[in-house]
C-alpha cells in the first residue's frame, strides 16, 4: 500500500489501498501531535483529544488488511495514544508509517 506495506502483506483491494492512504494521511494531518519509537517494533502515535472513534475505526479496518499489526487505543482526557506494535519482520512497514506520519523528520 502506498510503496510503505510490502504487496504480499496487505489484503486490502488494489483499489481501495489510495484511499485508506488518503485516510491515514488526513489523520495525520489533522490530529497527530506526537510520535514516539520505542524499538524497530514498538511506536506510540498521539492524536488530539476527540480522534479516539476515528482513530479505532480505521485500525480495526487496518489490522483487517493487515493482520501482522497489533494496534491498542487508549483515550486519556487530553489525548489519544495509538500503540503499535509490528513483528520483527515487519519493522520496515512500522518505520515506513512513521515516515508518512512524520515527513518532515
């Protein structure tokens, strides 16, 4: 999808994979205020508070496609944490997501 998930591994319809692009892209752009790795694995993404439904509902549709991501949301009064976490196989794909996250890093 978009060059950062290797073809083998996403499920996600040709067609459809520029739009969820699109989506994680406004995402991103629209809310996200941080971004932490922990290890090639392990990322926290952080959204502005009220991103929590949009936020679980394109990971749940996310992990549909592409069931190596283990995704956790948590809510908290000021924020929303994204965890994410890849298999070791699969780190380029979490440092790919970082990149479209963060371009300018």
């Amino acid at each position: 999808m978009s060059g950062w998930v290797p073809v083998e591994a996403c499920t996600l319809p040709t067609v459809e994979q520029p739009l969820r692009a699109a989506e994680l892209d406004s995402l991103f752009a629209e809310a996200l205020t941080n971004v932490e790795q922990h290890a090639p694995t392990t990322a926290t993404f952080t959204f502005a508070p009220g991103h929590a439904e949009r936020v679980r509902d394109l990971t749940v549709r996310e992990a549909a496609c592409c069931s190596f991501f283990n995704f956790t949301v948590i809510a908290q009064a000021n924020h929303v944490d994204l965890f994410v976490e890849v298999p070791g196989s699969r780190a380029d794909v979490l440092t790919g997501l970082i990149q479209i996250a963060c371009p300018d890093s």
